[in-house]
C-alpha cells in the first residue's frame, strides 16, 4: 500500500498488514522491491492471514447492519401504531 493519507496506514494496521506500507514521500524503489521480494516468500501465509481478517471484519460488519436494520424497523413500528 502506498500510504498517501493515514487512512492507508489505518488500514493496512487493520488487517495486520500495517508492514506492507510505504509512504510516498519515503518511497525508494530498491526498499519496495525488497518488500515486494519478502511478500513473495510468504505469499500463502499473507493470504492466509489476509483471508482470516477480513472474514473477521465482514462479520462484525454484518453484525453492525443487523443491529441498525433492526432499530430502524423497530422505529418504524413504533410509529405505526
């Protein structure tokens, strides 16, 4: 990830990849292509590790939706009686 705003680095920091990160006004080809070289090399443990958190988040973002979904719809009720 190319870190052009914190958020990139927030991000990456969430799915444990905070590593990953390059900030553009650091950014110097040889250190990026050694990244690069490194993520290689551990290609299946990175997806792994990648698959396993972003499951996590969709989950507790599934969650969050049913929670709000259900307080709208209560409301709605409510206001129908």
């Amino acid at each position: 990830m190319l870190e052009y705003q914190p958020k990139c680095r927030d991000y990456m920091a969430s799915i444990t990849h905070e590593d990953a990160t390059v900030r553009t006004d650091q950014f110097r080809a040889e250190f990026v292509w050694e990244m690069l070289s490194a993520c290689e090399k551990r290609r299946e443990e990175m997806i792994n590790t990648l698959w396993r958190h972003i499951s996590e988040l969709k989950l507790r973002q599934s969650t969050a939706a049913t929670y709000v979904a259900n307080s709208v719809f209560a409301i709605d009720e409510r206001s129908n009686e």
